[in-house]
C-alpha cells in the first residue's frame, strides 16, 4: 500500500460549499497514489492525476466492489446501506459479454436522438415549476422548486411510475446514497419496500406492457426469447430512479449556484445564450462538490504511476480532483464556459461509464434554457460561502439554493 507521510481521511474538503479542497492540488503534485482512511476506518488507494483515474476506470478487469467482495467499506456497518456495500444492483452483470449485453439492452433508450425527443416535454414542465416557484414569492428554493421535482418527473415517465410517489423515491434515494444519516436498519427498511415497490410494478408490466422503458424491455425479451430477467429489471428499475433522482437533482442546484456565485458567468450566457451547451460541460468539470469518489476492487496486482498496488486493494477515484488536474486542462481553477473540448470525468469513463448521462445532460441544457428566458435577473439570495452541503452524500449536494430574480 502507498504511504504518506500523514494518515488523510475522507472525505477531503475545504468549508467552501463549491470549492475545491487544496488537498487535491497538493496530492496531484506530490502524492498521485495515496491512502485514506474511509469513515468506516477501511483504508483505500486515492488517485487525484486525471490519467491515472480514467486508466483505472477504463480498464475492464476492475469494477464497483459490491457485496460479495472483500473490499474497504465507505462508512461503518451500522450505519451503511445500498451505496456502500452495492447490494442493489448485484443482480445486474458487472463483467464480459453479460455487461456489455445488458449495456446495449439498457442504452438504446438512452440515446442523445431519444433524449431530444423529450426536450419540448421538459421545457413545458420546467416553465411550469419555475412559474409556480415565481408565484410563490422569493426568496425561493431552486433545488426544492425545480431541480429536485424536474429530474422525478422525467424519469418516473421514462419508468412509468407515479410522479405521485416522488417523496417516497426521494427517501429511498437518501437512504441508498447517503452514508451517514441512516441507520443499517434504516436502509435496509428502505430496500425492502423499494424492492416490493418495483416488483410490483414489474408484475404489472409484465401483465400488460407499456411504452414506458421497462415495459418496452418486456416486450423485447418476449420477442426476442432472451431479455432481462426479473432481477436484473428490478435492479435496472432501482439503480435508474435512484441515479435518475438524485444525482440530477444535485447537479442542477450546484450547477445554477456555480454559475451565480460569479454572476459575470450569469451575465456572460444571457449575451450569449449559445453557450449552453458549453456551459454544462463545463459545470459538470467544475463541480468540486462530491463526497468520496467511484470506487474499483482490485482483482490483480496493478501498477499505477510508478507504485505496486496489490490485489485485493479498494481504490477512490475522485472525479472533481481529475478533473482539476493542470496537465490536462488549461486554467482548470477557471470556469470556462466557452472550454472546448472540455474531456472531463464527470460521468465516469469506460465500460462502467455513466448510462444516463445523455440524459442528465439534456435536463441541465433544458433548465439552463428555461432559466435564462424566464429568470434573467436571478440571482443568489445568499452568499455562495453560506450554502450548505448535504453531509454523507455519496454524490453531494446543496440542501437547498436560496435565490431572488
């Protein structure tokens, strides 16, 4: 295992709610292979250098450690659940031709032309939350009136649940993800009824298909003779409207906070509405607000930037200090909303690479739009120092992102 000349424990973080650790800068420099100390007291390889993170993501020997695996643990027995020790998606291949199977099953409903398909859709949603969020008065909560219900609509319509039931995903989205603030018991009630929930609904599906995603996998393997089994639906069904709920839901209230803790980056997109694009990308690099990083169990004894790590060994990737790495981006401290190409990180890379993200991506191009047609004077109703994040969040987030217009 790496040494350091100090023992660092995760996560790493300044106070800055939007800022990066000066950590990450100092390991890229003088310690890219080192070991943390995960709060479950598990030690753990750290790689910061954006070659060596996308080399190990990559490589298609290593994969997320789940259950089954002798891997470090992200926080204590007693208090984790699904995140940390990848109980939920076990059903769903991991390696080979199964993986890349159930990848290209999956993906097809993931394409960008599918996905602008759904923009007018979202356009007209997200105009109707932000008026309510309008009429509501300010100071108003864009995390709570728009990035948190937008991402729940749309991928409750991609899985043909109730849009009704977004306080009931949105719990079990919490307790699936954050690595602290539930109980084992908790989490593991939380999973039950998840689980029963989507069975449900399978069942139902099964019955009587619909256009909905997992309707339309049932009918293809009904066609086809050979399709998803009932496990790896439920698995796909969980893992999409937790990743599909949350992760888009955080992003969203950093990304507009990001852009309005220097309103010249506000400003600089109202005169040029075509950046929008560009400016996504370019939040997604930025974002530094992330609690611990993607996770590989290592299988074989691997060499990383000149160190033996051996087999048996967790490594933490974490993706906001690759995609800070100066040998790889020009003025990576600086928010360039024209940066292109911009090759960050943000979605992982490789065979286990983000499956959504086309997704994730029009969502935050389509609020972007919306917001700089409807709310050109937004504005923060706080200072950027003062917004809180969300403590244990595996993807973190704001708890909320105080705005006036």
């Amino acid at each position: 295992m790496p040494q350091n000349d100090q023992v660092l424990r995760l996560p790493i973080r300044d106070d800055h709610p939007l800022e990066p650790t000066a950590e990450w800068l100092r390991l890229r420099k003088e310690c890219p292979v080192a070991t943390v100390e995960l709060p479950s007291g598990d030690t753990a390889v750290y790689l910061t250098r954006y070659d060596d993170v996308k080399s190990l993501l990559t490589d298609p020997r290593f994969v997320r450690p789940t259950a089954q695996d002798n891997a470090a643990r992200l926080a204590p027995v007693e208090t984790s659940g699904s995140a940390v020790d990848g109980g939920h998606d076990m059903a769903i291949p991991t390696k080979g031709e199964p993986h890349l199977r159930w990848r290209r099953q999956v993906g097809k409903y993931f394409t960008a032309k599918r996905m602008t398909a759904l923009r007018p859709g979202m356009a007209r949603m997200a105009e109707t939350l932000i008026d309510d969020m309008v009429e509501r008065g300010q100071p108003g909560d864009l995390k709570a009136a728009l990035g948190f219900p937008l991402p729940v609509y749309v991928i409750c319509d991609l899985l043909g649940v109730p849009a009704d039931d977004r306080d009931r995903f949105s719990h079990w989205s919490d307790a699936f993800l954050n690595v602290t603030r539930f109980s084992r018991e908790e989490t593991r009630k939380a999973q039950l009824e998840f689980v029963r929930y989507m069975s449900e609904h399978i069942e139902t599906q099964r019955a009587a298909p619909g256009d909905d995603l997992i309707g339309m996998l049932i009918k293809e393997s009904e066609a086809e003779g050979e399709g998803l089994s009932d496990a790896e639906l439920l698995s796909t069904g969980m893992s999409l409207l937790v990743a599909g709920h949350e992760t888009t839901t955080n992003m969203i209230g950093k990304m507009v906070a990001m852009l309005l803790a220097d309103r010249t980056r506000w400003e600089e997109l109202l005169d040029k509405p075509s950046l929008v694009r560009t400016a996504v990308e370019e939040a997604l690099r930025f974002d530094a607000n992330v609690s611990f990083g993607l996770r590989r169990y290592l299988t074989e004894d691997i060499n990383v930037n000149g160190e033996q790590v051996p087999s048996g060994t967790t490594v933490v990737c974490p993706l906001p200090a690759a995609n800070r790495d100066e040998r790889v981006f020009d003025r990576p401290d600086e928010m360039d909303l024209t940066r292109s190409p911009n090759p960050h990180l943000a979605f992982g890379t490789g065979p286990h690479s983000c499956l959504g993200q086309a997704l994730a991506r029009t969502e935050l191009q389509v609020v972007l739009e919306v917001l700089l047609r409807k709310l050109p004077s937004l504005r923060l109703a706080v200072p950027a120092e003062e917004l809180q994040r969300i403590e244990g969040l595996v993807v973190g987030g704001l708890r909320s992102v105080p705005v006036r217009w």
